[in-house]
C-alpha cells in the first residue's frame, strides 16, 4: 500500500508491470526512464539474460519532487514474463498500490495473455488482493506490427472487467506515459477514498464516545437517586426488620436485610475517568488532522503528477 512517512515527509507509491513474456514490460521501464527529466529519476536496474528478458525483476525509482512539503516518490517494478518464475512474480507484487498489464497485442498470443492475466488474480489473492480492489490499467502494446488483434478482440478476452486501457506502441514511447499517468491517477484517487473513510471512521468513533460517557454518567446519576430512595425506605421500615433481626439473632440463623441487599444491586456503575476520556478525545482529534493534512497532501500530488506526466 502507499506508505506515507511523516517524520521522513516521504510518500512513496509501488506500480508493477504485469504480462506476458516479451510483452514490452522492460520496454515500458526502458521508455520512462529515457524520456522523464533526469533529476526526476533514479538508474534503471535490470537482471536480464542473454536474450534480453527479465530474470528477476526491473526496477526504476521516479521523484516527482517536492509536493505539499512531501517529497513524492514512485517505485516502478516489473516482473519476468516467464512462467516458471511464479515465485518471484508472488514477491514483486507485495505491498503493489497498482497493476499495468502489458497485453501482447500480436496475433497467436491470445493464449499467453490470457494465461498471465489468470496467473495475475490467482497471486493478487495470496496477496488479500483483488481486481474489485486494486488499480489495474491494461496496456494493449504492440499496435504499429501488421497481425495485431482488435481493440474489441482484446477487450472481450482480457477485460470482462471493464478496467482502463491504452493502445500502445512501448519501444517508440507511444502510450508509455498516458498508461503510467492513468494509473498514477486511479492510485491517488484509492488512497483519497481510503483515508476519507479512516476520517470517517475517526469521527464516529468520537461520536460514539462521547455518547457513551454521557449515557454511563446519566446511570450513575440514576442510580444515586436509586439508592438514595432506597435508604429512605429502609429508615422508614427499620422497626419491624430490627424485630426480625432480634428474632433471627435468637435463632442462630444469620438472614440479610432486604434493604442491605437492594442498596447493594443499586451501586452506581464505575465510570470512564475524566482523564481517560479526554485521551481517547485526543487521540480520535488527531487522528481527524492527520487524515486532513494528508487528503491535502494528496490533492496537491494528483495535480503534480497530471501535469508531470503530460
């Protein structure tokens, strides 16, 4: 998830590429880190074989700078398009604020989409994560080659779930940065909606302790009274209940007056310190403000990075 440092004044975000081998994952990578201001980026690293493909991981940090007094970083991955590397695929998706799928969009590798599109929800799940959830953006690369599926064929057998997608052209740069501002802008907007229902959350909780406390006092307060009358009615009955007692005493029986055991159910219930309330308060307070500076923090990246990636 986005992780937000307030004593580092750091927001970091993890965006992965997903795909098919030799989908344009790298490629993708390869593009932003050539085309994106210098200053703004980190040294691609890349495990790669003798064929060119990811053995391992690609990875790309991109600062987008100074935003609301935070600094703002994306942490850009891919992961190797070969199936037999499901493990590592499982580990580079931990802790993913979003997804961009590379689809191949060459004809006779609808099978090799479909299948890494699969593999994809199946490791999200081990993840507590899902397409209902988490920011996906398809990419439909490949559409300069001359056998290429339709836009409608692809979209029938790779998004029944109606997510984004860009047509993309990865190794001369067109698409790349659309698809990653797209993306940027879905993961804002669920770290938006997260922290609004946090401030939510926050607010009613106060609510309800305050209610609380004041519903605890009110019993107390009643069940004083409660006693009080209780203690005047033993005073008005205490003749017959000494005679009793004489007689009980005379017995060897030992017999608890009615008055004594009503004024014992009647105690008032312990009540929530006042120092403990206004800690709770407090914490609930503060909660409130750092969700507040945070949501601005947030508006002001999202106008950032619209115009950075356009």
């Amino acid at each position: 998830m986005v992780q937000i440092n307030f004593s580092l004044k750091e927001v970091n975000c993890k965006i992965v590429y997903y795909g098919p081998g030799l989908s344009g994952k790298t490629t993708n990578l390869e593009v932003v880190h050539q085309k994106a201001p210098q200053t703004s980026v980190g040294d691609l690293t890349s495990i790669a074989t003798e064929g060119d493909r990811t053995l391992f991981f690609d990875f790309l940090p991109l600062n987008l700078g100074q935003v609301a007094g935070m600094k703002t970083k994306f942490q850009i991955y891919t992961v190797p398009g070969q199936v037999y590397y499901n493990s590592t695929r499982k580990l580079v998706l931990q802790g993913a604020d979003g997804v961009v799928f590379v689809a191949d969009s060459k004809r006779g590798k609808m099978d090799e989409n479909i299948e890494s599109l699969k593999n994809l929800e199946e490791n999200l799940k081990e993840h507590g994560l899902s397409f209902d959830t988490l920011p996906v953006v398809l990419q439909y690369n490949k559409r300069d080659l001359p056998e290429v599926y339709s836009v409608e064929e692809l979209e029938q057998e790779l998004n029944p779930g109606n997510f984004p997608h860009v047509e993309a052209v990865a190794r001369s740069g067109e698409g790349v940065f659309p698809t990653l501002k797209k993306l940027a802008g879905m993961v804002l907007q669920s770290l938006n909606q997260q922290h609004s229902s946090v401030k939510s959350k926050s607010t009613t909780e106060t609510v309800t302790s305050n209610t609380a406390t004041e519903t605890v006092a009110q019993g107390a307060t009643g069940s004083a009274g409660t006693a009080t009358a209780v203690a005047t009615n033993t005073t008005a009955t205490a003749s017959p209940q000494t005679a009793t007692a004489r007689k009980t005493r005379a017995t060897g029986v030992r017999r608890v007056s009615t008055a004594a055991s009503m004024t014992a159910s009647a105690r008032p219930r312990i009540v929530t310190s006042p120092r403990r309330q206004r800690s709770r308060r407090g914490k609930a307070v503060g909660l409130a403000i750092g969700t507040g500076v945070i949501l601005t923090a947030v508006a002001a990246w999202a106008a950032h990075v619209s115009g950075f990636f356009s």
